[in-house]
C-alpha cells in the first residue's frame, strides 16, 4: 500500500512541477486529500532563513532524498519588516517566494507557518523589535495596535505567496492559525481565556480575509488544545509519541475524527549557551516514526535540517534558574541532516525507513575545506570607534529600544566629578556587561549566571564605563512581553542612584566596521576588533575554531555568520563555501573578553557542538 500511494504521489509531483496544474488540497472525512484521494503527509521543518540561498536546494534535494514529500518553515516577520514599514522579501535569504518554488521544483509540498509569532528560538519569536516602541500595543494579545500590525505583516506575505497555493498552480498545502497558542494562554492565567480566544480568532480570521484559500490548522502540546484550538482550524499535536493521546484529544476538537498529524516531531532538541547539548539516538527516532507510520499519522520532523542562526537572528529563553537561556549560533538540533548539510546516521536509519523505489539518490556532500591559519594583522580598540560616534546624552541609561536599536551593543558611560566606591548592581541588565573604570577591566556580569552586581571603587575624576550586549530578545513564554535590552533600571553604586550626563553609544554591528583609518591599538582586557585577509584556491564548506577565544561575532566577506562564547558546548562557527571566493577573502573578529592578543584563526574540518565549558562564562 505504501508503495502505491509513493508511486502515486511521485508521477503527481513530477507532473505539478512540469506544468504546475491547479490541484486541490482538503481536509474531510477523517483524512488529507489530494485531488480527492486520501495521502500521508512525510513532511519535515527546514527554514530558509537558516540557511545561505545558494545551498537551499541541495537541502531540499536531501530531504526528497529522504523519503519526504513536504517541507514546513515558520516565516520570520522580523526578518523581513527590517524597519518600521519597511519590507524586504527579495534580497539573498529572505526570498521566501523563491525558496517555496525550489520545492516545488524538486517534488516536495510546502505547509507554511506564518505566526505572526513563531517561537523556533529565533530573536524575539519572530516579532520586529521595534513593535515594542508602538504606544499602546501589547504583543500576542486582543489590542489595536497589535492587530494593526499583524493585518499589515499578512498583507504583505500574502502579496508574495497568494499564487503560490496550491489551488492556484503552487505547492503550499496547508497555513497555520498562530503557533503553539495553548501554551502561552497556559502561561498567562492573568488573562481571562475569553479575551485570549478574541485574540486568536481575530488574527485567525485575518489569515481567512486577506485571501488565503488552503487548509489551516493549529499546532500545540496535546494538553493545551483548550486555549490553541481554533474553530475551523485542524489540531495538531506537538511531540505527542502515544497513538491513543493523539487520536483522542484530536477526536475531542474535531468533531470525533482525523486526520491525525504531529506537526512537531522532534527528532532532536533546542540548544543554548552553557548548557549540555541534547541529543537523540536513530533508534528511538526510526521507532516514534514507525509507529506513526503504521497508525497513519502523518508528521512533520522538527527539525529535519536545522542549519545556522547568523548574525544576530538566535533568541533565547526564560527560566527562574537563569533569567535568560540564548540559544547558540548553531541550530544543528540533532537533526537528521547536520547543519552543514551532511547526512547523519539519523537520515540514514530514517531514509531506510521512508524510502520507496522511486525515492533519489542522496545528493553529493558539499566539498569541505580547511584554510591554512589566518594571520590576523591588524587589531583595533573598539573604544576608537566609540570616539567617533555621537552620544546619546540623558539623564538615566536609555535601553536599546529608546535610542532605536535592535541588536548588538550598547556602550554607556559616564564620567564622576567625585570618587564613590561599593557595590555596583544592575539588576536590569540585559544581558551581559564588561565594566571598566579608567579603561581597566573590573568585571564581567552576566544576566545567565544572574551576575548583576561587583564591588567597584571608581576615583576622583574617572570615567565609568559599561558594555552591554543583547544575547538575543526571549522567544518563547509569558516573559516575550518583557524584551527590552541594555539597562533598564537604574544603576546603583553602594546604595545610591547614579543619575546625570549618562552617555550611551550606539554600536550595532549591523554591517562589519570598516578600521581602514584605525591603526593597531587592540590591548589585552579591553574589546577589541580583530582583522585579517586569506587567500583560496578552491572554496568549500570550513568550521573555524574559536577555542581559544572568549565572547564575541565574526564577519566573513562582511558576513555576519554568528556568536561565539567559549562556555560552549559550541565551539565552532559554520563558514558556508558560497560565501567564500577564489582569491582574496576578508575575516574580522570581535572579541568582547580579549583576555589575551591574538595572531591568527584556525579552520577544522568537522564541527565541535558538545564541548561544555561553562567555568569559562563567569
């Protein structure tokens, strides 16, 4: 039986992708139908966000490879409403249209996860930052402003995707209603459950009235339908491996019948910064899928292929343990394609499972590289780039959000006309700080070991500085309405308030500093910016090794490619080959820590994802 519906599905597929032909695409009578016929849906979450443009089809070819016939991918909001009103659904990743019809192209159904909130540990959930600057908005609630907003976003997704549906010629199957609802209404008690479901129906009729026409459903833990359900919306169950809980619970939102679907199935976990990195066997992988397999329960692995958290796109989450869990740059998620693309033994014992006689060939591996060690050649003190930045001058130390800056660092300062000496707490600091009196390291506080406070002794006439980075806005929780950064409450110097002439530097890294004009200055203990050039003959997939450096981002090619920190357990950064070059290539480095001066970088050729070293954090 399972060969003749892949039989089916294969000629369909080759067919759609030919002469992309209107199909229909429903949800009755218990099951999936596709042009009438009852189908499984193999699907597994890739985000093309996560992952350089040019590699995005080998990615999906691995993942036909497989045995799949569908991917899911959350859109990010944030990543394309780059300013307020400003949109960007065409440039290198964020070409989503793109990226739906190369799936279509290699044989694989899209489901698309609009949010508007998305979780998937990415900054702030997927919300623009600056939507916490708009008076009066609450977000993920029942308010104006916020409904305002999301109609706005929607509008402007459904502009790119509209013919990309699958009534229309395209491949996207099903849209989901909101993300993971039930557990936030679980979260937020405070909230009446009546005014939680205005909310969620508002934004769901919004996703019905700018025009999408497939199937929608709805995505939560088993146990949280009561608030994530939606009228007219399929549940679907989060993580949930017992065959009798699922049908059970989804009997009980769905007028007592399927289809069965685990949107969620997690064949691997989240990481952060610090912590242990997850993991999970083929085995216990290959079992859950069985069972699904011989229940009919179609699934969606999350993740099938991770990939990489550049630049500053990782969130973070929340616990009492620690205020704030980041996530790491890697988003490999023990999945079964690594985050450089590669088949684990995971894919290999899951492709045995799911393959048929017309699933391909493995695609090859991308060449990987290693680069003789890069001589770094010029290091620069990043107090003379502050020197040349205006300040900001107020009374109070400002937070990102009120001097209008998302990511990156902030550098506050402020000078004393007389001495003061003490404990200094920060207790809004957000999220981790180096301070410095009269350019001397004193110490370093860190919102994840909840270090908010040193002794300090500042003298006549010093100057009093902080630097203070976002490690990324939380994702997921009650705490996403809580997402300022910098400083956010008063700085107190043995009991007393610190007010007057605070200034505040702006430093967001969005592009990599240009230091052609600067001369060396790099100092040990003080933040500095690494430069360096190589030169290749052939360009491939390489890991630098980041070991024997502190806390810090590189660029490469003027690329942000993501953090590093030396607590682990990642200790390696993932350069794709395509954004390397034949010649001449730039790297450069900024180390917050610099606990000594460097003289090269190295490469390795496999990545280090489980080396823990959290001693190296406080």
């Amino acid at each position: 039986m399972k060969k003749i519906y892949f039989t089916f599905l294969f000629l369909f597929l080759s067919l759609c992708a030919t002469a992309q032909e209107k199909q229909s695409f429903a949800i009755a009578n218990g099951n999936f139908l596709l042009n009438g016929k009852p189908i499984q849906i193999h699907s597994g979450e890739m985000h093309y966000s996560r992952i350089p443009q040019p590699y995005w089809r080998h990615r999906l070819k691995m993942m036909k490879a497989m045995g799949l016939n569908a991917v899911a991918t959350y859109v990010f909001w944030n990543y394309h409403e780059t300013a307020p009103g400003i949109w960007d659904f065409k440039t290198g990743n964020k070409n989503l249209a793109e990226y739906i019809k190369t799936a279509q192209e290699e044989g694989l159904f899209v489901i698309l996860r609009p949010g508007p909130y998305v979780c998937a540990e990415w900054e702030f959930g997927g919300y623009p930052w600056f939507l916490q600057n708009v008076p009066n908005m609450v977000i993920r609630g029942n308010n104006t402003a916020y409904l305002t907003a999301t109609k706005a976003y929607f509008t402007e997704l459904y502009n790119q995707v509209k013919n990309l549906q699958i009534t229309k010629g395209g491949p996207i199957i099903m849209v989901q209603g909101e993300n993971e609802f039930g557990s936030y209404v679980a979260q937020r008690k405070d909230i009446p459950l009546d005014e939680h479901k205005k909310y969620s129906a508002a934004v769901f009729q919004q996703l019905k009235d700018i025009g999408f026409e497939v199937p929608f459903f709805t995505s939560d833990g088993s146990w949280l339908f009561e608030g994530g359900a939606l009228p007219g919306a399929l549940p679907t169950a989060n993580g949930e491996s017992d065959i009798t809980k699922l049908k059970n619970v989804v009997n009980q939102f769905n007028n007592g019948q399927g289809p069965y679907m685990v949107a969620e199935f997690y064949p691997g976990w989240l990481d952060h910064w610090a912590e242990p990195f997850p993991t999970q066997t083929p085995e216990e992988t290959v079992s859950q899928t069985q069972k699904y397999l011989d229940n009919q329960v179609s699934f969606n692995y999350y993740m099938v292929h991770g990939g990489t958290n550049f630049g500053f796109t990782s969130g973070a989450n929340y616990d009492k343990e620690h205020d704030i869990q980041p996530d790491m740059t890697s988003y490999d998620y023990d999945a079964p394609i690594s985050e450089a693309g590669w088949a684990t033994p995971k894919y290999n014992a899951l492709r045995a499972l799911l393959k048929t006689n017309e699933t391909p060939a493995i695609p090859a591996k991308m060449p990987v590289i290693t680069i003789p060690n890069i001589a770094l050649t010029k290091t620069v003190d990043l107090a003379d780039l502050k020197s040349k930045i205006p300040p900001v001058t107020a009374d109070n130390p400002l937070t990102f959000e009120q001097l209008n800056q998302g990511d990156g660092y902030v550098w506050y300062s402020k000078r004393f006309t007389q001495p003061i000496s003490g404990k200094l707490e920060l207790k809004g600091l957000r999220d981790y700080a180096i301070v410095y009196v009269n350019g001397k390291k004193v110490a370093e506080l860190n919102r994840y070991y909840k270090k908010y406070d040193c002794e300090i002794e500042v003298p006549f006439n010093a100057t009093l500085d902080i630097l203070v980075e976002n490690m990324g806005r939380i994702n997921y929780g009650s705490q996403i309405n809580a997402n300022n950064k910098g400083i956010i409450s008063p700085v107190i110097i043995n009991g007393e308030t610190i007010t007057g002439n605070w200034k505040m530097y702006k430093l967001p890294m969005a592009q990599e500093p240009d230091l052609t004009t600067y001369k060396n200055s790099g100092k040990t203990d003080r933040p500095t910016l690494y430069q360096g050039t190589f030169n290749l003959s052939k360009t491939g997939d390489t890991f630098l090794d980041m070991r024997d450096w502190g806390k810090g981002i590189v660029f490469v090619n003027g690329i942000n490619i993501g953090r590093y920190w030396s607590v682990g357990p990642q200790q390696t950064l993932y350069v794709p080959g395509c954004w390397l070059k034949k010649g001449k290539n730039t790297i450069q480095i900024f180390e917050q820590k610099n606990g000594k001066i460097q003289k090269e970088v190295k490469t390795i050729s496999t990545p280090i994802l489980e080396d823990l070293k959290p001693e190296n954090g406080q």
